[in-house]
C-alpha cells in the first residue's frame, strides 16, 4: 500500500520553506530504553533535544502564507521511528520532530542562532498532516495588531462559565483552570453568570458567580468582585490587551434584570478607563486595557438614556436560547449555542453546528477602516450538558469537542475548494467559547484560534518576534 504524501499548511503570515526532512530509526539512534522515554505527553509536547541528523533529504518546498501543499514524505512508523522535518524561516533554521502516535503539538525548534520566530506545529497523523501556526507570547498575543482593528474580525478564545473551575457538581463546573490562567494562556471572552445578592440594598454591590441555579463552588460562595480584580489587574500589567466579558443573570431568588443593571453600572462598571460601555462593537485601539460588556439582560429605564439614548452595553439581552445559528436584534452578535446534547450521540450533531458557525466567521472581510459596514461578533459556543447523562457533562462532551476543531482548524478552517480557488473572507474563527480547556496542559484549541490571526497579520508587515516564553 502507498504510503499518502507529508500535507504542510502554512498558517503563518511569513513565506517557509520545507528544505530537509530525515526519517530515524529510534532504536539504533537512541537505544531500546531512551526512545520510549521521547514518547510524552499527548498535548502541548516540546521537544528540546535535538535530534542528530544524519541522512538528510532534500525537499525545497516554498510554502507561502495560508497556503497549503503536498510534500513526498511517507509517515514515520512511531514509536520505532521519528520524522524529524527542516523548515527555512528568512534564511534562519527550525526543526520539529514527529514523535507521537496521536494528534500533537510542539514548538518550532530554532537551530540558528538568536532566532527570530515563534511558531507551534500541529501534527494529525491519521491525516499525516503537519499545521505551523504564528504563536504570540499569549499574554500579550494583542500587541501586535492595528489599533483599527475591529474586534469583531479577530480570532478569539473563551470560555463558557469562565469561573466555574472550582469543586462543583459535575453538570456545574466547566472549567479546570482559574480565570487568571485561562487570561495568560490567551483566553479573551469570559462568559460570567451572576446573582445579586441584595437587590433591593442600592448600596449592596455583591454579586454571586452561578452557573443556572447553583452555586459555582461546594465550599462557599464566589463573589464576582473578586474574578475582577484579578482581570483588572491582568489588564494593567498588559495593557496591550482586552478582555470582552459577556454577564448575564442567574440564580435563585428574585433579583431583576433591571436590579443587576443598576448594580454594575454603579458599582463596577463607571469607569471610563477601565470599561468599554457603549453599545457598539469597538476597534481594539479603543478597548486596549479595557473590559467590553456584553449585557444579557435588559436595562433599568435611566440606563436607556445612556449614550445619547442608543443604550448601555452591547445588547445582547434577546439572545435566542439552544439556538444552531441566530442574529441578535442588534446586529451586533451571530450566536450559536446550541446545548441540548440529551444522548452522547448527539455530540456529532453539535460538533457540526460549531463548523457551520466557524465556517460564518470565516467567510467575513474585515471592514476598511472608516466603513459603516457592521461585522457582528461570530460567537460560537463549543459547549453542551445533560445533567441526567454521565456521557454528556460539559468535561466529557468537551472531551469530544475542542479535540475535534482543534483538527478542522488545522485541516479544513478557510481551506479552499482547490489549488486555483482562494479561500472566500479572512479566515477569522470569531469568538470560540470552550470549556475544560488547558486540562492536563492542553490549551492547543486557543494556541490554534490566536493563531488564526496571522492572515489579518499578513496584511500589514510580516510578524517577528523575540523567541522564548510566555511572560506576564
């Protein structure tokens, strides 16, 4: 049987080029005990040690941004062999090794001296199909984007119930990383559900975190001022970013929407420094440092006013509910969040309302600065649960979800119908809402959605950046 050919998608804004590439058998390179000892971890799996080259071949394939390209190269037959592939960046040399029998990423080895780039490379093997993404230092992935960029056309990652990562009921908690980590590993969209705690006490501002009618943890109350602080300090120590927040009321008791309304407005979100309020989508020079509020729930009558009498927040307080694919009122959100997964079954049906909405953002062009050309927020939930089903709890669906667009984003995300055809918008994901992400060290889904970014890079001056670790 033929061996199928090496696929190499470029997924930066830089023009690669694959020179070499060398098949090793592990067992006489490394001996019969150390090769194993290279097998690790599925996800997320960098390869520091170099592997030494001996029988290279040569290959010589231009790869230019988003573009991808079939090299002769068989599989290696893990884990007896590596296939070690040797990538030219403007004329300065990478490396990285296939190692692992099962979807894995890693870091783009430098083999030159003081390099320039920082890329991650996704391998599926079953597809023997190698992804190269731009990677941004994640604290800071924003930095390097146009003030005028509209947030509407970036490729953002969120979370769904972002707080809900403490001991909780299996059906409540959603999330296994504090909100403060999700910010540093490059999550940008924070869904937050709340309820007042006093609402009929103008002077009380606490508002409990909830996920429908619970409690988030089994230990207590979690207090929504708290999760702030620490995103307005994330803000101020990188001040290059922000930070869309979506609130919306839950809980028992009998708080309105109007009382939570009231409540933010003049407890938390006043500050014009420090919040993006009005009831537009902004361009990221305007919401740098700052937190942009997406409302889910209506407006006291005084809040109408706001803004010249265009309201108070985006307006997302008619979100359709379990909806495949649906336009708020406002134009300014395209939701799917479709959740009722009653069967695992039914998780193939979800997974492919959330390529269908991916497939929406993608196909969008970024508004030239100045147009009044409105681009809604493409917001696409990858989340479901059944309380009543062990097989459909947020951690096992997401089990099956965020491994599944991890691989449409590698292999299909904007991918043209063929080699003459290019592919139809810019490519964005819009904003992509996980949850259980970052678990035992896997945050590949948000490395591949702010890689993503790297074609509306393209259209201004290839990326270079400093080669090392993420820092706050």
């Amino acid at each position: 049987m033929t061996s199928p050919p090496l696929t190499v998608r470029n997924l930066t804004s830089t023009p690669i080029n694959l020179k070499h590439y060398e098949i090793q058998d592990l067992k006489h390179t490394l001996g019969s005990g150390q090769y194993l000892s290279k097998i690790t971890s599925v996800w997320s799996t960098p390869v520091t040690a170099k592997q030494p080259a001996t029988n290279l071949q040569d290959v010589s394939l231009l790869l230019e941004p988003s573009s991808l390209r079939k090299a002769d190269i068989r599989p290696a037959n893990i884990p007896d062999e590596t296939l070690c592939i040797f990538f030219e960046i403007e004329g300065e040399m990478y490396q990285t090794n296939i190692i692992h029998p099962t979807c894995h990423s890693q870091l783009l080895m430098p083999i030159t001296t003081n390099p320039h780039f920082n890329h991650t490379t996704v391998y599926h093997p079953e597809y023997h199909h190698l992804a190269i993404f731009y990677r941004s230092n994640l604290p800071t992935w924003m930095k390097s984007l146009e003030d005028e960029t509209p947030l509407s056309a970036l490729s953002i990652p969120g979370t769904h119930n972002s707080p809900t990562y403490h001991r909780a009921l299996p059906s409540v908690r959603c999330q296994i990383a504090p909100v403060l980590e999700q910010l540093r590993q490059g999550v940008r969209f924070l869904d937050i559900r709340v309820q007042p705690d006093s609402p009929l006490d103008p002077s009380n501002d606490k508002l409990n975190l909830v996920h429908g009618v619970f409690p988030i943890s089994l230990s207590g109350p979690k207090h929504f001022r708290t999760m702030l602080n620490e995103v307005l300090a994330f803000l101020e120590q990188n001040p290059s970013e922000t930070v869309i927040m979506s609130v919306k009321r839950e809980g028992p008791g009998n708080a309105t929407d109007s009382q939570l309304s009231r409540i933010l407005r003049d407890h938390y979100a006043g500050d014009v420094n420090r919040w993006f309020t009005a009831p537009r989508i902004p361009t990221l020079g305007e919401s740098r440092g700052k937190i942009v509020l997406i409302r889910r729930f209506t407006l006291e009558e005084r809040l109408k006013n706001e803004w010249g009498g265009a309201g108070w927040c985006i307006n997302g307080d008619t979100w359709a509910d379990n909806t495949p694919n649906s336009l708020c009122p406002s134009g300014d959100l395209c939701i799917q969040d479709f959740y009722e997964v009653l069967e695992s079954e039914n998780i193939g049906k979800k997974i492919q309302y959330s390529i269908d909405h991916l497939r929406r953002a993608s196909e969008c062009v970024c508004p030239s600065p100045g147009s009044n050309a409105k681009l809604p927020f493409y917001i696409n939930f990858l989340t479901a649960s059944n309380f009543w089903k062990v097989g459909c709890w947020p951690d096992r669906i997401a089990a099956k979800l965020n491994p599944a667009i991890v691989d449409y984003l590698c292999t299909k995300h904007n991918v043209s119908g063929g080699p003459e055809e290019k592919p139809i918008g810019d490519g964005s994901t819009g904003i992509v809402v996980c949850d259980w992400v970052g678990q035992d060290g896997n945050w590949d889904i948000v490395r591949c959605i702010v890689g993503m970014n790297a074609r509306f890079e393209a259209k201004g001056e290839p990326l270079k950046q400093d080669h090392g670790h993420d820092e706050l």
